[in-house]
C-alpha cells in the first residue's frame, strides 16, 4: 500500500454531513459523485476526508492507495478476510478486507484516471 487517501466516514444524510463539515469545521468540498458521495478538503493535509451514503456497516476508517486492487486481491486474499470484492468506481477499482480487530481496510487505485 503506497499511501491513506481517503479518511472515510459512512453519513446517514449527505447534504447534512456536507453543511456541517463546511461551515463548523471550514472544510471545502473537492468533488462530489452523484448524491450520496463527496470529498472534502482538510486543511493542512493530503488525505481527503470521504463523506458517503455507503457502507455504514463497516464504519469509518482509511483508504488505501495501490498500484492495482487486483494483483493486492491475488496476493493477499488468502491471508486476509475480503468483506467487498474488487469492483469497479469511476476513478479505478475497489475492494474492502478486515484487519484482525474487525475494521474495515479499504483499498482503492486509481486505474481509470486519465
């Protein structure tokens, strides 16, 4: 895993979530996917914070960038506990393990970027 890109945080109500990180915290939006899905901008860092309708299950945590979610399931499902398939989003491809205490491990690539 090269990197955390993502701080994600499952929301009951997208437009909520965005109204508060926006005006008590000061955070900007970066981009928005559809209505159940932002990025927001945290000051003084790279990681974007991910608010989504998505997930809540799973609960918050990091999102991890890899060179290809592919070739990591090929090596790593055998020892790791796949919760979500690789599957495709607009930037690449995703999936989601768990670490030994049950959180969530996401990882993503950005493999459909231009």
């Amino acid at each position: 895993m090269e990197k955390m890109v993502f701080l994600y945080h499952p929301v009951d109500d997208l437009k909520q979530a965005l109204t508060f990180y926006r005006e008590t915290l000061g955070y900007e939006e970066a981009w928005r996917e559809g209505k159940h899905t932002a990025a927001l901008t945290i000051p003084g860092s790279t990681i974007r914070l991910l608010l989504e309708e998505d997930e809540k299950e799973l609960g918050p945590g990091g999102v991890f960038l890899v060179d290809s979610v592919d070739e990591f399931h090929r090596e790593k499902n055998n020892t790791l506990t796949c919760l979500k398939e690789p599957f495709d989003i607009p930037p690449g491809r995703y999936a989601v393990y768990q670490d030994p205490s049950g959180n969530a491990l996401r990882i993503i690539d950005f493999s459909n970027e231009s």
